[in-house]
C-alpha cells in the first residue's frame, strides 16, 4: 500500500493549476450511455481512482472508453449488459449513476445496491422516487435495484425533492431528457456539478430551462448525440489547496478556476483573516500573521460544502479562538476528529458539529485515511505539525485527488508517496 510521509512546518508558495472536476466528470461520462450514435471526447477527466472505476464499470456494460492525457473517449455503441455489478459499485456510489440513462434508453438497469458509506447513511430512495415518478416499476431484489418500464417508454412527470440530493438531481435528469413529454423538478440540486451536467446534456440536444437553479424544467426528446466536451475545474480541489497554504501560513495562486463557485469558501478564508484576490480564472491567496477561528455550517450549494468541511476543520486548529464546524449534509462524517486529535489537536464532536479549540501545536506521527476528505484533512495537518507524519491507506487520496503530492511539492510541501506493509 501507499502511504505519504510529510515533513512538516515548510510554508507553501507559488502558482498550482486546478484539475478537472471528478463529481462533475462521473455523471457527464454516465450521461454518455443515453446515445448510441457515435464517440464522446471528454477534455479535463482528472486522472483518479474513481475515474478507472466508473469506466471499468461502463466497459462492463460494453462501452468503449480510452484514456489519455486528461482526455477521455467514451463509444456506447455496443452496450451488451445493464447490469451494473457489486464488485464494482461497492468501491463506487456513485455507480448509481448509471441507473437513469441505462433506463431511459433501454427500458432496464439492474444495479447493485451500493451499501454502506464510511461516513454515515447515505440513502437513494430518492434516485427511486424520481426514477418511480418517470413510470419505471422498481424492485428490490437480492441485493439489486431491478428497474424496468411498464409502459415502454419514461414519461414526464413533475418531481419534488424533500432534500437536495445531488445524484438523484443527476439521475432525474438523465432520465428525464428521453422521457415523453416535459419533466419539472422542485428542489433541485443547484451545485455547480449539476449545473455542468445540464450544460452537458444541452449540447447533446436536450432541452433543459433553469440550469443552475433549484427549479428545472425538462422537454424530453427522442434521441441525442454524441458531443466533445471541455469538463470544469475541481472547486473542492481548488477550496483544499488554499486551506493547504492557508495552514502554512503560506501565499499561493489557484489558476485555472472559476473563483464565483467558491465563494463560500473564500469568504471565510477572508473572515480567517486571509487576503483574497480573484481574477476571471485564478484564486490568490496570502495568510495573515495569525488565523482567525471561523464558523462554517456545511449545507447545499451556494453554501459551504460538505467536502471541504473536514480541511477546514484542520486549518481551524491553527487559529486563534475556538471555531464550530457543523455538516447539515452529513451529520456523520466526522472520521478525521480522532486523527487529528492523535496529532494533537483539541476537538470535541457535539451531534453534528465539530468545535475547534485552536491554535494547537501539532506534531507528527502516523495517521490513518478513512475517506476522501479525511485523508485530505489529514495532509493539511501534516503540513504544520512538528516532525513527520506519515498518512497511511492513502487510496482514499487517489479517489479524488490528481498528484497531489506533486502539486504540493511543487508549492515548497516536504511530502513523499512511499510503499509499505500494513501488516
Ligand atoms: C455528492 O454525493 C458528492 N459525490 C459527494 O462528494 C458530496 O459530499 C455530496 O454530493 C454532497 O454535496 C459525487 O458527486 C460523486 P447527495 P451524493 O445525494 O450525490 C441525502 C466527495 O467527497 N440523500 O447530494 O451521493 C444524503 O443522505 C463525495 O467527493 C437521501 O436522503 O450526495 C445527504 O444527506 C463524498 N436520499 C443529502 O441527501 C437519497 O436518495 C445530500 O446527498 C440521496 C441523498
């Protein structure tokens, strides 16, 4: 296994280009299944763990996928299976993306349950709602969700969302866009990834109103096309390399972003007494002499979001005062507290806020990823604490973050990726 070993306490600086977005590729590379007609060029797919999976799975169905210099070319030509297998969406939720495309275009899916989650419950019975609410009979059956259409063909529907769910938003409207007739759907998702997919799916021909709103109107069309895309950039990413310097106490430049889609994440860099300057496609950042402790409440987009709840978490046990940081969205994902704390950090968990009594001298030692944004947490600590850290079961990293131990080396972090031996 990987692991990576930080020597800490070098302050970051200079200029690190933000990859393309893995939540908005997952569902753009789905929303390829809806047409047969022809090949895909995706531009900006991060080279990632999760982006392998998602094509493995599609090559499971029979898709066509080759990978080369962040671009990405899909050919749902010879789509042979529906059924997308456990083996594969066990490593990947978001495989459950597949469901509505394969639906809408072929009458049927079967996809493997996704099961449980490293940070708490997450439910897709509204995936089957809006699936339900479009005419497809669902069934749950060992361990499979059997979806099929009684009456041949996904018809509009009107759709409302209790809670704003990015993948059911995704997989409603992948669904929708070949359904007879026109979809509405209340309470959508309106993070920049749905935006994105609603650009996607557009350009493939379908008719979408309210793009990047909680409110979308869907015209169901007979078929789409084959298009070639150029995917965003990675705002979580984007939100972690600056914490990453902001921890530091270091100055860095973000190119290639679009700064509207973190505003509320630059804006309590600002309230932790960072400098901000944003241009039409950069981010800079520069530290204060001391942090300040600042709150943020994670909840849907415009919002601060869940995934940069557990890096701001660890930027907040280096400022001055005592800071509450509560996920709306998760009330659960709170694995990186223990960690921390073993890296001396003083936090206690209340429910679903964590609160931060900063600033602690941190010191090295080794830690354990558990997820994603852990993992992501657990750097940007050992980025400032005393001595070395070595940050274990780094392939919950490789999911979700393109060499990123290259782009913090590149800003002066003392990181290395070493193999080693968990038993
Ligand atoms: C997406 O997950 C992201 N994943 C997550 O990022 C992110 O944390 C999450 O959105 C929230 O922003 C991808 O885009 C691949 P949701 P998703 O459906 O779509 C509840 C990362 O670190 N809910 O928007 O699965 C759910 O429990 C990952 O990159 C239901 O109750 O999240 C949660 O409380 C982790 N029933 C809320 O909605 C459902 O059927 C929002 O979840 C679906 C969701």
């Amino acid at each position: 296994m990987d692991k990576l070993v930080i020597r800490g306490g070098r302050r970051l600086s200079g200029c690190v280009t933000a990859s393309g977005s893995k939540n908005t590729s997952l569902p753009i590379i789905a929303a390829t299944l809806l047409t047969g007609k022809g090949t895909f060029t995706l531009h900006h797919i991060p080279d990632l763990q999760d982006i392998k999976t998602f094509s493995q799975l599609l090559n499971h169905l029979g898709v066509e996928t080759s990978f080369a210099d962040n671009t990405l070319k899909v050919s749902s030509r010879n789509v042979e299976s529906l059924m997308a297998p456990y083996e594969l969406v066990k490593k990947m939720r978001a495989s459950i993306y597949v469901l509505g495309p394969l639906l809408a275009r072929f009458g049927h899916a079967r996809v493997s349950l996704p099961g449980g989650c490293a940070f708490g419950p997450r439910p897709i019975d509204l995936h089957l709602m809006a699936m339900e609410k479009l005419g497809a009979r669902i069934a749950i059956e060992t361990g499979f969700i059997d979806a099929s259409i009684p009456d041949g063909k996904l018809r509009g529907a009107h759709i409302d969302f209790p809670v704003s769910s990015v993948g059911a938003t995704g997989n409603a409207l992948m669904a929708a866009v070949l359904a007879t007739g026109t979809t509405t759907i209340s309470n959508a998702a309106a993070e920049p990834e749905i935006e994105t997919l609603c650009k996607f799916l557009i350009a493939m021909g379908a008719t979408i109103h309210g793009t990047g709103t909680t409110e979308l109107e869907i015209v169901g069309k007979e078929s789409l096309n084959p298009i070639e895309f150029h995917n965003v950039f990675d705002r979580i990413e984007a939100g972690t390399l600056l914490a990453a310097a902001a921890i530091t106490g270091g100055d860095i430049t973000v190119n290639g972003v679009e700064p509207q889609q973190l505003k509320a994440v630059l804006k309590k860099f600002v309230h932790a007494g960072c400098t901000i300057d944003t241009t039409e496609t950069s981010v800079t950042l520069k530290s204060p002499e001391k942090l300040l402790a600042t709150d943020v409440t994670a909840k849907p987009y415009p919002s601060f979001p869940t995934d940069m709840q557990a890096q701001w978490i660890a930027l907040m046990t280096q400022a001055e005062g005592t800071s509450h940081i509560t996920d709306k969205i998760y009330h659960e994902r709170f694995n990186h507290i223990p960690e921390l704390n073993r890296l001396g950090a003083r936090i206690e968990i209340h429910k679903n806020q964590a609160v931060v009594h900063g600033p602690q001298k941190l010191s090295g030692t080794k830690v354990m990823s558990t997820d994603l944004r852990a993992s992501a947490s657990l750097v940007l600590a050992g980025l400032i604490a005393e001595g070395t850290t070595e940050v274990l079961r780094v392939y919950h990293l490789d999911r979700g973050y393109e060499k990123i131990e290259t782009k913090l080396k590149s800003l002066g972090a003392d990181i290395s990726r070493e193999k080693y031996n968990e038993f």
